[in-house]
C-alpha cells in the first residue's frame, strides 16, 4: 500500500505502474525485465529507466533531438494559445459588439455558446481522423480553418454571417483540445511529461487570459474586427511553421515492457511443464528476449517528412474509434478527469463571459480596454502557476517514485489537486463576494486570477495522470473530457440570466461548491485508482474493443 495507494491483487503489468529507477531491487511484480536491455536517461536522470522504453529508429520521435521536441512543443503551443485567445477575445467588448451587431448582449454570449458546442462535436471526428492518419494532417486542417475563419470573422458584416464564422473556426479549435496532450505523450518520456504538459497548458490559459487583456484595447482604438485580423496574421504564420516544421509524431512502436511480460509468462508456463525452476527460467529469458525494432531503418529525409499522409497508425474500424471515447468516458480516471476539468475550465469560461456585465455598469464603470486589462492577474497568476505546478508534478513523482522501491504509480500526480482546491475556493466563492459587496476592484481581480492559478494546478494532474494512466488511448480519452464543452455550452447559453436573477454572491458560491465537490472526488481515487486500472487491464472485452493490438 504505497502511501495509501491500494495495491491489485495480483502481480501483473499495470498501464500506469511503471519501474522507473533501477537503484532499487526490482520488485516482483517488475521480474520479468531484464536489467541490461532497459534504456536509461542521462545525466541527473541517469537512474531513471525510460518510460516508454523507445525503439532502436533514429525515426521514432521518443528518439528525435531534444531541440526539435522543444520546437515542435513551442510551435503547437503558440497556435493553441491563440486558439485559446480566439474565444473570449470579444468579451471586454461585448456592448460594442452587441451594439454593432443590433443584438443583445445575451444572444452575442450564446454566439461563444456555438462556438463551443462545435468544438464538443467535432473532436468526436478530429479523434478518428488522428488515430487512424495520423496527427500532422488534422493539425494542418485545423490550422488553415482557424486562417479562413479568422479572416471570414473579421469580413462578416452582420450576426448571421459573424455566427456561422464562429461555428466553422470551432472545427479548426477542437484539435488543439485533444491533440496536443496526445502530442506530448508521443514525445516525451513519463518523467518529463508534466512540464510540458505546463508549459502547453500555460500557453493555452495564457492565451485565454491574456487573449482579453490585448483585445480590450484592439477594440477600443481599432474596433472589434482587428481582433479577427490579428488572429489571421498569426494563424497565417502558424500554417507555414505547422506544414515546414511539425512532422508526424505517431509511431508504430513496440511496448517493450508488454512484450517482456508476455514472453515471461510464457516462458514461466514451459518451465512448469518441464519441472525447471523460475529463477533458472528467468536466467534464460533474459538471453534469449532482445530487441532489434526500427534499427536498421533510414532515418526519413526532411522532405519525407513533410508528407501530408506518413502511413496508417490503426486498422480498427473507423466505427469503433468513433465509439470508444464513449466507453473510456466511464473509466474512473477519465471520468473523475472529464468531472475536475469540465468545471474548473467551464467556471473559467464563464468569468469571460460575464465580466463585460460587471465591469461595465456601477459601481466599477470600467471602459472596453480597462476590461480588457483584467486578465492582467489570470495571466500573471496562471503564469506563475503553471511555472510552478509542471516541473513540481514531475520532481514530485520521481521522488515518490524513489522512495516507493522505484516504482512509479500514476496516482503521484495527483498530489498537487490539494494546492489547486485551496487556490479555488479563495478564487470562485472571493469573486462572489467581492462582487457583491462591491469592494475595491482588486478583489474581484485578484481572485479571477486565483481561480485561473487553480485551473493550472489541476490541468497539471488531470493531463498528466491520464497520459500515464491510459497511453494507448489517450486521444480517446481526451475526446471523453473535452465532452466538458457540451457543459461550458449549457452554462454559458444562460449565465447572464442566471446572474442577473441571482446576483454574483449566489452564482459563483454554486460554482464554488461544485468545484470543491468534483476535487473531493480525488481521494477515492487516489485511494482506489491502482486497482480500478488493474481491473481495466485484465477485462478482456475491454482489451479487445479498446486495443488494436
């Protein structure tokens, strides 16, 4: 029972348990590893054994020089925290808007509403399309409509025109939503991980943030449809950096540690059937199981990475790719996931929506770019918080990892939602109040700001523990918690009615519950969580329906 993990009944292979740091006896469950063949990081990290363990391909991205995963990582992140931007950037602007449009401002917040519910849809399409074809495609479509959209959006000259722009932008959003996680995961090794998934995370809740702080003013010297330009320039960028630098990060790679596993198995059933001891048939094992995978293969030419289409990477129907984030969304890390993140970030959302309501009238009266510059604190504050939470997530596992006989568990990530319930409570229930007592305009400012800093502490365990917990279908999952846009449509669709009937004080206290409610569901499954994979792992329906192999 590894710091109050339950431990699975039987010893077995785990997704998400892992032999990390070979400093240790190798415990039982891990016997069948042979210890010479396991690759190992360098420098500092040089006891850590490399999880996945890559292939011997010079074209495996695990394998690819460290510059070019930070470049790739940089280049998609830009992109996201623009896509990130391209929502809420209208907020400090709402009345203008409203006003240019001949609409109220409650039919303009219903226009993000759309917005987001397409992104709900189409990742149940972006999801098969990347399974089966790969990520480079999608990101290049997605890329080039998020171009046309953004110059459409900056063109429309009434709602009609201005909503269906919406609605076609959120299919090129709903990748940078799923993808980039998974992107991540094809990139890094699990000790590196929650760094980058924070530095993703930082430009994606940086671009939300700071997307209103920039806008506030673009609005008010330029008006509104330079939002839309601005977004085009940089998108146009984008699509050039995505086609010449972001080759496909999806490899077809042997799982080193499952094939051990199996050929442990089966060497152990030949020695009961001979009478010969496990220690001897361990002893063999470790000669005769080695690996040659990918070493003999061309390392790809830069121009053959620029393919569009790099092969087929699942031969599952495309029926069923389309359908398993509808069973993984029950899995109880997917859906305590979906419950976590679907609320912190549609909460979130729902600052950007009302904030124009609030600011604008008594006692605050602030103007379109003062509004604008209250995502000054989201953006410090997440800033800040996503510096902090990534590198501390990794160093936090590592060293539960050293301390636990050198085996990882994936519930280690999930530590660190203690921080992000403390950040949120002061976050949602002071910007109610602060509201509603009408105090200085620095505390609802600064407790926006916390609830965005709770949202980076969070997103650094629910990414992380879902990668290692599900690595095979973490597009599929991802699919499932990004659902939480069919939430955020729902709440923003009538938020401004709700606060207008109820006041602040009631509106974010319910929030603020909900959320407190959602994190608390953490410790069932920190307690419980080993042995829900392990039951996953053996279901053989599951195995077959969610696996290709």
């Amino acid at each position: 029972m590894p710091y109050g993990i339950l431990n699975a009944k039987s010893a077995e292979a785990i997704p998400g348990t892992a032999f990390v740091s070979d400093f240790h006896e190798i415990p039982p469950e891990f016997r069948h590893i042979p210890r010479e063949q396991l690759k190992h990081g360098t420098g500092r990290f040089s006891d850590i054994v490399l999880v996945p363990q890559p292939s011997n391909s010079l074209n495996d991205p695990l394998n690819w020089p460290q510059w070019q995963k930070e470049m790739i990582l940089i280049i998609i992140g830009l992109s996201a925290a623009v896509v990130g931007a391209f929502g809420p950037m209208l907020s400090p602007g709402f009345v203008e808007v409203s006003a240019d449009l001949g609409i109220s401002i409650n039919t303009l917040s219903q226009s993000t509403a759309w917005l987001i519910l397409t992104i709900g849809i189409s990742l149940f399409f972006a999801n098969p399309a990347s399974k089966v074809w790969g990520k480079r495609p999608v990101y290049i479509v997605a890329i080039v409509i998020m171009f046309v959209g953004s110059i459409w959006g900056g063109a429309a000259q009434n709602y009609s025109s201005f909503l269906a722009s919406r609605v076609v932008s959120g299919f090129g959003m709903a990748p940078y939503e799923v993808l980039v996680q998974c992107t991540i995961g094809d990139l890094y090794f699990v000790h590196e991980r929650a760094t980058r998934i924070a530095v993703w995370n930082m430009f994606l809740l940086c671009g939300i943030a700071g997307g209103g702080l920039v806008s506030g003013y673009i609005i008010e010297d330029l008006g509104y449809r330079w939002t839309f330009w601005v977004c085009a320039i940089f998108f146009g960028v984008f699509v050039l950096c995505v086609i010449f630098l972001v080759p496909e990060t999806s490899y077809n790679r042997v799982d080193r540690f499952r094939r051990w596993a199996q050929a442990d198995e089966k060497h152990v059933a030949n020695n009961l059937e001979v009478g010969e001891s496990k220690t001897g048939g361990t002893e063999q094992l470790e000669q005769t199981v080695t690996f040659e995978d990918g070493a003999a293969e061309p390392r790809m030419s830069y121009l053959s990475s620029l393919r569009v289409f790099t092969g087929t990477y699942s031969h599952a129907p495309f029926w069923k790719i389309f359908l398993r984030p509808l069973v993984v969304f029950w899995y109880p890390g997917v859906l305590w996931a979906f419950l976590v993140y679907g609320t912190t970030l549609t909460w979130i959302v729902v600052f950007s929506v009302v904030n124009a309501a609030i600011f604008t009238l008594p006692p605050y009266n602030f103007s379109v770019s003062q509004t604008g510059l209250i995502s000054l604190s989201p953006f410090i504050l997440t800033l800040v918080g996503e510096l902090i939470s990534g590198p501390l997530n990794d160093w936090l596992c590592l060293h539960l990892a050293r301390k636990n006989r050198g085996v990882y568990e994936s519930e280690f990530r999930l530590i660190l939602i203690i921080v992000s319930a403390l950040l949120g409570t002061a976050g949602f229930f002071g910007f109610g109040a602060t509201v509603h007592y009408q105090t200085h305009w620095s505390g609802p400012v600064i407790t926006f700001g916390l609830a965005n800093m709770a949202m980076a502490f969070a997103s650094s365990c629910v990414f992380g523990y879902v990668i290692d917990s599900y690595p095979k279908l973490a597009e599929e999952a991802f699919v499932a918690i990004n659902a939480r846009n069919f939430l955020t449509f729902g709440l923003t669709y009538f938020v401004n009615d709700w606060l207008a009937q109820s006041g602040p004080l009631l509106v974010f206290s319910v929030l603020g519950a909900l959320f407190l409610f959602v994190l608390a569901l953490t410790i069932p499954l920190y307690v419980f969580g080993k042995r829900a994979r392990a039951w996953i792992a053996r279901n053989q329906w599951l195995q077959r329906f969610m696996n290709d192999d």
